[in-house]
C-alpha cells in the first residue's frame, strides 16, 4: 500500500515536532525542577526519540557526511537538529521543494560542531516557514539552542 503524501505529512509533524518539543521540555524541566522527573516519562521520551531518529535515519539517510546515532541522548538529538540540515532535508522528502534553500555543512565540520549561526537560523528559518506554510505546528527558532542547566 502506496503511502500518500498526507501520511507522510502526519508522521513528519508526530515524529519531529513532538519529539523535538519533548527533548526541548525535558531540557527546560531539568533546569528549573531538577531530580523530578517522573522516570516512566523519561523513558517514553527516550524511546519516541529513539522512533523519531530511526525515521529521520530512514528518510534521508546520511546528512552532511554524517549518519544520525539510531539512540541518541537528548544533546545528541538536539545537535542533530540544531543546524537545521536534517530538518529542511527530511521535509523536503516528505514534501519536495518545501524547503527551497538548505545551507549544508562543510565537510571539514567536527561532530557537534555548528555552522555558523547565521547559516544554521537561516536553515531553521527556512524549515519554519516551510511548514507553518503546510499547515504543521511551529516552535521558536531559539529553541534549538542549549538551555543551561
């Protein structure tokens, strides 16, 4: 059974935008309510990550030279995301030319290592526009960014 663009679409905004804001809350609960996260929670988190990383490994692979960890931790996860480069590329997948402009990575960038700001906002930029255009949930652009524990 052939998948239709729709479904696709569904899985995209379950599989990245609610794990991105569950890695984004646990981050921020960290901070401000240390030691008190409910364990059942952090494991269901862990493994809607661990969903959504094998999906984004499914849909597109290697991405910059790099291969995105099957299991990552929630740093892992996030540096992933943060440059924008899975992202714009995974909708682009799902929705061809939703995301006219990537600015991908050199090849000489460490793991972890970030393009230079502007470069990963205007990715970000580009992803948000993109699917507050298809009608899917949004998040702020800052919200990529590591929250200090």
């Amino acid at each position: 059974m052939a998948t239709t663009t729709s479904e696709m679409m569904n899985d995209l905004s379950f599989s990245v935008v609610s794990i991105v804001e569950d890695v984004l809350q646990q981050h921020n609960s960290r901070s401000s309510d240390a030691g008190l996260l409910v364990p059942r929670r952090v494991e269901e988190s862990s493994l809607r990550r661990y969903e959504a990383a094998g999906w984004l490994r499914e849909m597109i692979g290697v991405s910059g030279g790099r291969d995105f960890p099957a299991e990552p931790s929630e740093e892992d996860f996030r540096l992933g995301l943060r440059s924008g480069i899975v992202l714009c590329n995974v909708l682009n997948k799902v929705s061809p030319g939703s995301v006219s402009k990537v600015v991908e990575a050199p090849d000489d960038v460490a793991d972890g290592a970030a393009l230079c700001a502007f470069q990963y906002f205007e990715n970000i930029r580009n992803f948000l526009v993109a699917i507050e255009e298809l009608g899917l949930p949004s998040f702020e652009a800052s919200d990529m960014e590591k929250v200090e524990k």
